[in-house]
C-alpha cells in the first residue's frame, strides 16, 4: 500500500462524513464570500431605506457563515479521531501479527514514536490541512465567478498570480517532507536511548557513566533539532512569500480599479468588493503556505506507519494440529540471522516424545537460535522442522504454539494483577486450577502473603527476579502443553528456590517432551539426552555420563563448572 491508497482507504470508511463536511464547508464559504457584495450594495445604497434590508442580509450571512463553519469544524474533527483512532487500532493489529525477524529491526521507542507521535501528527495535519485545501479552493472558485461577473479585466489581473501563489504551498511541502520525516525517526531514536537507559541506570551510576550518557543523547538532541530547524526555515518562508504577493495583487487592484472608479466604470461600491476579494483570494493561498509544513509532517508520518504495515505478517493458516506427542524433528536445518554470516548449517537432530532433551554449549553457540526456529520466530533458510512427522511451516500457526509451553530466561509480566498474568492465554482457568498450578510451581505461598493475594496488582509491589520467574512458571503449568521449552529457567533463581522449582519441574515434564536449555549443569545430569553445540552445530549427543566419559567438548565445560555442581 502507498500513501494514496492509504489515504483513500481511511476517507472511505468515513466518506458519508467527509461529503457532508465539504457541503458545511460549501455555505460557509458561499457566506463568507457573499458579504462584501452586500457591503458594496451598502456603500453604495448609503443614505437610502435600503440599507437595512442590506444591514440585515448582511447579519444573516454572518451568522451562516458561523453555523456552518461550527459544523463543518466539529465534524471533520470528530471524524479525524475516528479515522486516527482506527489507524491506531490496525498498527497494533499489523505488530501483533508481524514476524518477530520484522518487528527485530526496530526498536521499542521508535514503535512508540509511530503509534504515538506519528498518529497524532496524521490527526493535527489533516485536520488543518482537510479544512484548509477545501476551505480554499471553494474561496477561489466562487470569488473568480463572482470577479468574472463583475469586471473582466480586474479577474484577468488576479488570475495572472495564481500559478506563483500555487507553487508557494507545493515547494515548501516537497522540501519539508523529507526533513520532518528524518526529525522523525530521530525522535524515535531518542526515546529508544531514553527508554534503554532509564532500564539500565543502575548500572550507569555504578559505573559514574552519567556524563557519556549525557553527551550521547546531547549528540541524539543535536540531530533532531537540526533536523527540525531546517524544516522550520522552509515552512516559514511560506507565509512571508505569500503575503509579499498578496501586497503586489492589491497594489495592481487598487491602480486599475481606482482608475475604472474614478471613470464612472465602476461604482465605489464593486471597487470596494474587489479590493476585499482581491485580498480573500490570497488568503487562502496564504493559509495554504501556513499548513504546507504540517501537511509535509503529515506525510512523512503516513509514510513511516505504511513502513510498519507493509511488512509481512505471519502465515497463521495451516493444518490444525488437535494433539502432539511431542516427537520433534530437525532435517537438514541452515539459517542465519545476516546473508553475511551462516550461524547453523545443514543440521538434524531429532527430540523423542516425552523424553527430556536437553541443549548445552558456550554462549553463541545456537542454543537459543534452535528454539527461536521452532517457534517459528523466524522462517528456515533450508531444511525442515517436523513435529509428528508435520512440517511446522505447514501447521496452523495458533494451534502449533498451543500445544507449546514456554518459560524464557527473561521473565516477562504484564501490567494487571498476578491472577490476571497467570491465567495469560488460558482466561477460562478456574480459581482452583490457578492455585494448583502455583503449587507446583512453589509461588503460592508467597503469593497469599502478599496484601491482596492473587489479585494483588504488580504495579504496587516489587518483586524479585526469582519471584517473578515462579509466576511465569506458573503460567505455563496452567496452560499444560504438550511441549515444554525452558530457556534459562532457573538462571534468576537463587539456589535454595531452585532445588524447589527443580522438583517441580521434573513433575511437570513427566510425560511430556521437554527441552531444556541451561548453563547450570547440574540442572540436566538426568536428562534423557544432551546436546552439546559450538558455533552453531552439534558437537556431541549423549546421557550426562556417556559424555562425561568420552572427554570431550562437554567434559571441558563440566569441568569448568566443577565448584557450581
């Protein structure tokens, strides 16, 4: 999608509202433009009863002209925040459904910016810019009609201006656009700086890094206003141009049409009348030149949300899988994150059902890159991934990630109460379900001594790390997938909680295929198998001890953690 198309989409949902705009927009107009033909009438008829039938015409056209530019105004607001507002709502529909390989390559504040600050600028542009551009072209339409009629050659004077008085609005939004759109993505850029550093200001005042900090966002500042400045120059020199030329019509106007009074070719009255178009007919121009800048920064947004969603959302159709027994298949497996650097190559390997495998090996080694592939989080460059003998590309995408429980090593919960996060992805869970999952899990006691229980909010609490890793633990024993992932489960857990999460978890995965990725080793001696990669391929495969014997890969790392086992 472009941006015409996308412009043309959001009119036509609300394009019964946008026609009755332009008709309130038409009498407001038509009134305001009528007025000076009645003070011409006044000007000339002064001193005759009918000055106040014109007195009164003239009161009436002003009060029009106040209904309707009131109407006008307060729908195509209310109609904005509609369309901004649904515009909004299919942006988070588009990041929910993209590829997280997508959604990789930005970062959260600049997501933020787009949801956020480009919206808004797409509501305030077009507002301005809606009114304004059919405001104008109405003013100019109905008062050339009006001057033709009234004198031909004072029209002719007029009409020579327009093509300068035209190029004026579309020369500063061609030059504005880029620059708005770069100030922009600067701003995304700041608020990502913020937003990461404000995550880590522990460890900046640990380390007395506050200065660099501060000369890294100043350097960010210094982008965007430079940005901003060169946009503001060229947005201003609209308004000033614009006038500058309005002053040069008027001038002509007021030689000719003097001369055409003076001879008796025109009344005082009509040349009155055209002097006030003479100036209403660049006003609209000028008005035009005032919101070219916000119609350049209007644009420059448009293109930035189109950016996000033109991308591709994920494939969620597919085979249903009703049930798995959990027996995994990796066949001949390459990928890579960058074209540049091949991370796994041509790799098998196969997880048993209900069997506990676990994945071993120094860090960057692919461990994690496994199960990111299957999740589906990113597409193969070659090979396959079977569950069952299915082809995962080939599955429903929402019930392959049904049947799978995941606990990562980053404990992840949301803004709500702790009952709320637990029942995440199974709202039906009763009460009971709840706490037996919380037991088994070793949470629920601490959890009833929190002030309000399970429905105690985690805005108003602090919890440790290793609290907070219990809860999500929780979660997935609710869920009950027949494939269990556990990434690092234990890592912000201290060792006391863990010989009790431990046990847990060995319940948890009996009977069911599990994979565990973990540092500790002495958290998978018992494991039915063990993987061992380096460098992106599998090294070695064996039980704890088979390994320990052969001396090798695995050996060097089991040794290196002699002290922790």
């Amino acid at each position: 999608m472009n941006s015409k198309k996308f412009i043309k989409y959001y009119f036509n949902l609300y394009k019964n509202k946008f026609i009755l705009v332009i008709l309130f927009i038409f009498l407001s107009v038509l009134s305001y433009v009528l007025s000076p033909i009645i003070i011409g009438k006044l000007i000339d008829n002064f001193g005759s009863n009918n000055i106040y039938i014109y007195f009164i015409i003239l009161l009436i056209l002003i009060l029009l002209y106040f209904i309707f530019n009131y109407l006008s105004n307060i729908i195509l607001k209310r109609t904005m925040l509609r369309i901004t507002n649904e515009i909004r709502n299919d942006f988070i529909k588009k990041i929910n459904s993209l590829k997280i390989s997508n959604l990789d390559k930005y970062k959260s504040g600049d997501i933020t910016s787009r949801i956020v600050n480009d919206i808004d600028f797409i509501n305030d542009g077009g507002v301005e810019f809606i009114n304004q551009l059919i405001t104008s072209i109405l003013t100019i339409i109905i008062i050339f009609i009006i001057m033709f009629s009234l004198n031909i050659t004072l029209a002719l004077v007029i009409l020579l201006f327009t093509p300068i008085a035209c190029f004026i609005p579309y020369y500063v939004t061609k030059k504005t656009k880029n620059l708005y759109k770069k100030q922009q993505v600067s701003e995304g850029k700041m608020g990502s700086y913020v937003k990461e550093k404000i995550y880590n200001y522990s460890y900046i005042k640990v380390n007395f890094i506050e200065d660099k900090i501060i000369s890294k966002f100043f350097k960010n500042s210094l982008e965007y206003s430079s940005n901003n400045r060169k946009a503001v120059f060229y947005s201003s020199i609209a308004n000033p141009t614009s006038r500058f030329l309005n002053g040069i019509v008027l001038v002509i106007v007021c030689l000719i049409g003097g001369k055409y009074a003076i001879n008796g070719v025109l009344t005082v009255g009509t040349f009155q009348v055209f002097i006030s178009y003479a100036t209403q007919f660049i006003k609209p121009f000028n008005e035009l030149s005032n919101v070219s800048g916000e119609l350049a920064n209007c644009l420059a947004s448009i293109d930035r949300i189109l950016e996000v969603l033109n991308l591709d959302s994920e494939d969620i159709s597919g085979i249903h899988l009703e049930r798995t027994s959990g027996k995994i298949d990796f066949c001949n497996v390459d990928f890579s994150y960058s074209k540049n650097s091949k991370l796994i190559e041509d790799l098998s390997c196969c997880f048993e059902s209900k069997k506990k495998i676990a994945i071993v090996g120094s860090t960057g080694s692919g461990k994690t890159t496994l199960i990111n592939l299957l999740l589906r989080f990113y597409d193969l460059d070659n090979g396959s991934i079977k569950v069952d003998n299915l082809d995962i590309k080939d599955l429903s995408l929402y019930s392959y990630r049904e049947r799978i429980g995941v606990v990562l090593q980053e404990n992840y919960l949301f803004s709500g109460s702790i009952l709320d996060n637990i029942k995440y992805g199974c709202s039906n869970a009763t009460m009971d379900e709840v706490i037996a999952s919380c037991k088994a899990a070793n949470c629920h006691d601490f959890i009833e001594n929190l002030p309000d229980g399970y429905n105690t909010l985690l805005d108003n609490i602090s919890l440790s790390s290793g609290q907070k890793q219990l809860i999500c633990i929780a979660r997935v024993i609710l869920n009950n997938p027949s494939i269990l992932i556990l990434d690092e489960a234990t890592s912000d857990i201290d060792t006391l909680t863990e010989v009790k999460v431990q046990k847990a978890l060995d319940n948890l995965m009996k009977n069911r295929s599990s994979i565990v990725i973990a540092h500790r080793l002495s958290t998978i001696k018992k494991a039915d198998k063990i993987i061992v990669m380096d460098k992106g391929n599998i090294v070695e495969v064996g039980k704890h001890d088979e390994l320990l014997s052969k001396k090798g890969y695995y050996y060097s790392i089991y040794n290196s953690q002699f002290l922790d086992i």
